[in-house]
C-alpha cells in the first residue's frame, strides 16, 4: 500500500500539469476565444500565465450584461460560492436581481473584493465589458440575436508573484470564476424567463 502511495504521489504532479492545468486554465472556452485579443491584454502583454474561461447563456446580450456590471463585494456580489467568500471575511451577499443604481462604473474606480480591499477598473464598455486591474477582463460577446458568450481572461505578469499563484491562487481561481460563470448564466437565464422581475422592486415607488 505504501508503494502504491508512493507511486500515486509521484504521478499526481504529473497529471496536473499534462492534463487538469490544460483543461482548467480554458475552461468552456473555444479556440479561437482563447487565442483573440480581448480587452485587458495589453496591461499585460507578456504574461507567465494566461487563462481564458467562458460560457454560453441563452439571453441576448443586453440581458446578460447588467450582471456583469454590478459585480463588486459593495454591489451585486461575484456570483460565486458566497459561503466560501464569507468564511474569508468577504461580507459578501450575491444578488439575484439587477439593480439600475449599480450599472456604471468609473475608470479608476475601485471594484471591492473584500469589505477592506480591491481591484481598479481600468476600462468599463458598457455592453461589452469590464477589465479590473490584477484579474482581468469580463467580457460578454454576443453569438446571435438570443445567445451570448460570456469570457473570463486572466493574465498573471512574470516575476516573483508567479510561484505564488501557481501554488496558492490558481486552483481557487478556477473554482471561484467557473461558479461566477455559471451563477450569471443561471441568473440571466432565469430572468430571461421572467423579464417582468428583471430590476429590483422598491416599496412605495414601483420598478427600480
């Protein structure tokens, strides 16, 4: 058995590397995703690693895109594993409504992670996307009148902060954006089907 430990143990590093990592680090995404420019590239421009991950939503893109717009600890949440986000302090709370109030963001403007940090905006295209600075680009991009792709890309500059990724934040990094990619799917798919509910309803003065 302990032979056995031993062999499996040696082997795992290797199957990460040749057949996880590859698969993770492009997660739903399509070749030709994976290889175009998306905006954000060019804060990094030679990046020691790069991950592209998306997904298909079936609304048209202007109903995807409000959710990516208020994304932010402060605002709609990330769409992830609040639980999870919270056990780090986060004091996060997902919303599962749009909320016109949280639909613009200023370039510069910081974008909250966590109650006490975050992340600059240093573009925001309304209805196409938003980059934050040392994440990356979210992007929607729409496939035809009714189906959108949402696309995650992340660059991690080279340096020391590298080893740090690779062994601390990687595989967290996945976990968390493959469930923001699903949460906005599942919200805007939802919606989708009940468009009457799309925007928050506020007490005594009707649709938000």
């Amino acid at each position: 058995m302990l032979r056995s430990l031993d062999i499996l143990g040696a082997a795992l590093p290797w199957v990460y590397a040749f057949f996880i990592r590859p698969w993770h680090l492009r997660w739903g995404a399509t070749d030709e995703e994976v290889e175009k420019p998306l905006p954000g590239d060019e804060l990094v421009p030679e990046p020691a690693i790069e991950s592209t991950r998306a997904i298909t939503v079936n609304v048209p893109v202007e109903e995807v895109w409000p959710w990516l717009a208020q994304i932010g600890q402060d605002r709609g949440g990330f769409y992830s594993y609040e639980w999870l986000e919270n056990l780090a302090g986060c004091r996060m709370h997902n919303a599962d409504r749009i909320h016109p109030e949280w639909q613009h963001r200023e370039v510069g403007e910081t974008v909250f992670l966590h109650h006490a940090f975050g992340m600059k905006a240093s573009s925001f295209e309304p209805g196409r996307a938003i980059v934050l600075e040392g994440w990356g680009a979210f992007v929607v991009d729409p496939l035809d009148e009714r189906t959108t792709r949402v696309i995650l890309r992340s660059r991690t500059a080279r340096g020391l902060g590298v080893l740090y990724y690779l062994l601390g934040v990687e595989i967290p990094h996945f976990i968390m954006e493959r469930r923001m990619l699903k949460g906005i799917k599942e919200r805007a798919e939802r919606q989708g089907k009940h468009p009457h509910s799309l925007f928050t309803q506020v007490p005594g003065r009707g649709i938000a």
